[in-house]
C-alpha cells in the first residue's frame, strides 16, 4: 500500500486519475470565473457554503471563490498547491467522498493583500462572504469596536487593513472610486442578526474613513442576514489517512460533516445573485426564527452534551447521546426549552427536535465535545440566556436550563484546577474566578455572576441566581470534581 508520501497531490493534473466512486466536479473548472470573495477560509466555509456553489458552477459559472485567509496562511499553504481542489468526506452509514472545486484561488492576506485587494475591486466580484466566527467582527455592543486592535489600526492605514470589516471597506472604497457597483456582503457565522450587525458595524467604520463612502455604503449595499447549519468535525490525522485512501491521491488538508445541511437566507442581494434555490438554499423572510430555532434547541443542546459529557469524562457528542442519563436529560431539556422558543411558520419542534436527536446520534460523526466546549462565554448568553428570561417571564421553571450553565461553571474550575488554559476570550478572568472556586453554589455562583460582559441582567435576577446555586450543587454532587 502506499504511503501519503508516495501518492500523488490533488490538484487540477492529477484529479483525473482518482479513484472510481469518488464524486467529482461536474463542470470544466477552467470555465468558471470568481465572483465571489470569501472571508476566513476554514473547514466550515469548505465544508457547507463552497460545496452549494460547488453544485451551481455546471450552470453559472461566474460565481466562483476566491478564498481568503485573514490570520494564519495554513489554509492557503495546503490548498494553493492543489489548485483549491479538496476533499469533502460525508459521514453517514453510507459515507460519501467528493472533491469540490467550488474555490478557484486561495490567498493569505498577511503576504498577498495586494491581491486580495484586487479581488475585492474587480466588477466581476458581485457577493463578499464571511465565517470569521464572532469574535473576528470586532463588534461592540452597539456596532463596531472602535478600540479594538485591529480597527485601530484599519483606521489610521485604511488602505492596508487587517480586520474583514477593513477589507469589506477598502474594497467598497476601491468600487466607489473606480465608479464600478459594488457588492453584497453577507456573513455566514452564527451570530444573531448577522447581516445587521454587520452592516451597522461597517456604516460606522466607514463613516470614520470618509463620510460620503459610508452614504453611498448604507444607500447601495445590501447585508442580508443568513442561518446555517451542519455538524463540522474538525479535521484530523484518521480522516486525512482515509481520504487518501480512498482518494488514491494526497488532500493536505480535506473536511468532514454530517451529510445534514441547512443553509437559510434573505433575499437581499444589491448585484444580482446564484440561483440558491437549484442549490438547496432555503430563502426566507424570517431569519430571526430559524436562526432562533437553531441556537436554542440545536446549539444549546450542543452545549449541555459538551459541559455535562466532559465533566463526566466522556469525548464525544456520540457517546454523551449514549449515556443512560445525559442522552434522556437533553432530550427532554430540548421540549422545555421548546416551550419557551417562537418559531418560525412551518417548523414542527418535534420534526426538529427527532432530526436534531439523530443527528447528535450518528455513528459516523466524531464530534469532539472540546471542540464545542470552546469560547464558552461567547456561546452561552446567545444559546441559553434567551430561553432562560423568556421562561422567567412567563413564570415557568428554569432549574433544567440552569443545568448546561452551571456545567459550565464547574468545567471552568476543573480546568483552572489542572492549569489549563481555555479557549476563550475571557480565558484570564474565568480561570482566575476558577481557580479561587470551592465548589459550593453559595460561594462560587457570586463570583462568576459578577461577569457582567457575560450575565447581564441575569446576574442580578433572584430567581435565576438561586436556579443557577442550585444547578450548580446538583452538577457537583453528580460527579463533578
């Protein structure tokens, strides 16, 4: 058998002599042309947006990708040697391998931002997509960061950015001078409202940079708002060997997801757009409610599975949906929260709930619970606060939403105890309330509640302080060390 070594490197020249049965691009890649730029080129955009472009392409050929990385040039390393081409594994009982050729150019911005640039102010450019996750918005509560770092810096060299929202600016600016349309900027990251928050967030950058850019900006360019969902595992050494097994050739760096896969726009589209619908994308009115749908009762869930299953020393979402207790536990906590959740027109809870369910049970899906136990303090207020004040509000018990919360807690006082660092924004401030944490609700809950970036209002409500003190001695007295 031979080795990774020995097997030829995916690309343009060898993708012919892959192995029957693998799937392949069904349109001459040297016919299509990139109109669209995409913002953060990780397994998820590969994985989910490329691969709808990807079944598009055969009958409009002008909408392919130009994938930028803003931070790291890893992605750009593995991917321009194969002239974009990568592998998506497919994990099902029947599990499928296709090579999507959806990304025609990979470029790295830290050493290539002239021609990102250029992208960005060619015409032929008609739609700027991100997944920089939240955190790469740079967002205030109330628009855009202005002390933030990188912005800061956008705003003093406004021609030579490094955060997406400097990008989408230059290159409206480089539209608007050149008096060429400008394009549709769209964000794909799970983050509520999205399209809106963007736009206020670049309308006040750009009124920093030139106040007539920023009218033209609000006046001409549409932000659409977006939902997506599919479960991504990151990529690893087994998936990396099975690919190249099956491929017959070397992916240096393929995706996997579940074969499930959502993606929910507005139709709001300043300079024409793909045919979404022939791809499978649902248009909708109502974002809010699927995107609600999806953090309360898909992602929440998530969570619980994370928080609980680690405490317990379980690693995946598979074998935390295995367990005698938690798999039950997040079942019936996915109906109360249902309960408490608006939803949009058409969306029966229980459809949703059994497919979410079968989904976390899939065999074939190795998802590590670390994974989603990341940027805790991001997650937990948009996947969970919402639900708890709205059943507060309606006078309803909240002890089992209190519970994926209070695991939480205790996860970030197990890792602060063994000296692990998290992986989250506030890693210092909650390692610090972590590692000063007895395990005692009364003692420890306080601590964490004077968060106010992360509780809110929450933290001074009577009912959920004593919810969550309770929650809290219940995890412990479950097993948690």
């Amino acid at each position: 058998m031979p080795s990774t070594l020995d097997r030829p490197r995916l690309s343009d020249a060898t993708l012919d002599s892959a192995r029957i049965g693998v799937r392949r691009p069904g349109y001459q890649r040297d016919a299509t042309r990139i109109g669209i730029v995409h913002l953060g080129a990780g397994a998820f955009h590969r994985a989910h947006q490329a691969v709808y472009v990807d079944g598009l392409l055969a009958g409009e050929p002008g909408w392919a990708i130009c994938a930028v990385s803003l931070h790291s040039p890893a992605t750009a390393d593995a991917l321009a040697p194969q002239d974009g081409l990568y592998t998506l594994a497919l994990l099902d009982a029947e599990p499928e391998q296709r090579v999507i050729g959806s990304i025609r150019e990979v470029l790295f911005a830290g050493t290539q931002q002239d021609a990102v640039l250029a992208r960005l102010a060619d015409p032929q450019v008609r739609l700027v997509t991100l997944t920089v996750t939240e955190k790469g918005y740079c967002l205030s509560a109330d628009g855009v960061d202005m002390a933030h770092a990188d912005i800061a810096h956008d705003l003093a060299a406004p021609d030579r950015p490094r955060s997406a929202i400097g990008y989408i600016v230059a290159g409206l600016r480089a539209r608007h001078a050149a008096g060429e349309r400008p394009y549709t900027v769209l964000s794909c990251d799970n983050l509520a409202d999205n399209g809106n928050r963007l736009r206020r967030a670049t309308l006040q950058y750009a009124e920093r940079v030139d106040a007539e850019l920023a009218s033209w900006i609000a006046d001409q360019v549409t932000f659409p708002c977006s939902m997506v969902d599919s479960i991504t595992p990151a990529t690893d050494d087994a998936l990396r060997e099975s690919v190249d097994e099956v491929l017959g050739l070397h992916d240096a760096w393929p995706v996997q997801r579940e074969r499930y896969t959502q993606w929910v726009l507005e139709d709001r589209f300043c300079n024409g757009r793909p045919d979404w619908e022939r791809a499978g994308v649902t248009l909708s009115d109502d974002i809010a409610g699927y995107d609600r749908a999806k953090l309360r009762l898909l992602n929440a869930a998530h969570s619980a599975l994370a928080y609980l299953g680690l405490l317990q020393g379980l690693r995946t979402v598979g074998q935390a949906m295995a367990d005698p207790a938690l798999g039950p536990f997040v079942a019936a906590l996915m109906r109360d929260i249902a309960a408490s959740t608006a939803l949009p027109p058409g969306l029966d809870p229980e459809t949703y709930i059994d497919a979410i369910l079968q989904r976390f049970s899939n065999p074939a899906v190795s998802h590590q619970l670390i994974q989603i136990a990341q940027d805790g303090s991001q997650k937990i207020p948009v996947r969970l606060f919402g639900t708890i004040a709205d059943a507060l509000a309606a006078g309803r018990c909240i002890d089992a939403l209190c519970m994926p919360v209070a695991a939480w807690l205790h996860f970030i006082r197990q890792q602060a105890r063994a000296g692990v660092a998290l992986a989250d924004p506030l890693d210092g401030q909650l390692r610090a309330i972590g590692a000063a944490s007895t395990g005692d609700g009364r003692h420890d809950v306080p601590a964490f509640l004077a968060l106010p970036t992360v509780f809110g209002a929450l933290a001074t409500e009577a009912r959920f302080t004593a919810a969550l003190e309770r929650a809290y001695d219940a995890v412990r007295h479950r097993g948690a060390s």
